[in-house]
C-alpha cells in the first residue's frame, strides 16, 4: 500500500521534506517507525506523536493506509 506522511516542525527540519511517500506492507506504527529511523537516524532521539487520520495512536496500531503524522511537542498556549 502507499502510505502518504506529513513531517511538521523538528521533524521536517529533519527530514527535509514537509511529506513523504512510502510503499509499506501492513504492519503496526512500531515497524513503520524502524523505516523511519532507518532512513532518518536522527528521528530516534527526537520526542513526537503519531496521528493516523488525525487522532494521535500508540505504536500498535494498525497502520490502515491512510495519511499519518508525525507531530512534535508544541510549545506555547
């Protein structure tokens, strides 16, 4: 399936793009994170969330291939 991600923030900094796209067979956020921090070793130290059709999800949610997030905390009010 492809599975389109948004980067904000630290994160896009990070990856040098505001949105990917990926070819990912089903599995959980957990192993779509290994991909990640495959191509984007620095991401394994960064603090953030996973939203997955905009509501934040654990690490063993199906990925259902829809749009994902990754979000970084946010500061202010």
């Amino acid at each position: 399936m492809q599975l389109n991600i948004k980067y904000f923030g630290r994160i896009a900094e990070i990856t040098n793009c505001n949105e990917e796209t990926f070819e990912f067979s089903k599995a959980t956020i957990s192993k779509l994170l290994e991909l990640l921090f495959a191509k984007y070793p620095e991401l394994k130290t960064k603090d953030f969330q996973v939203a997955q059709n905009q509501e934040i999800v654990s690490l063993e949610t199906m990925v259902s291939g829809e749009d994902l997030a990754l979000l970084p905390p946010f500061s202010g009010g």
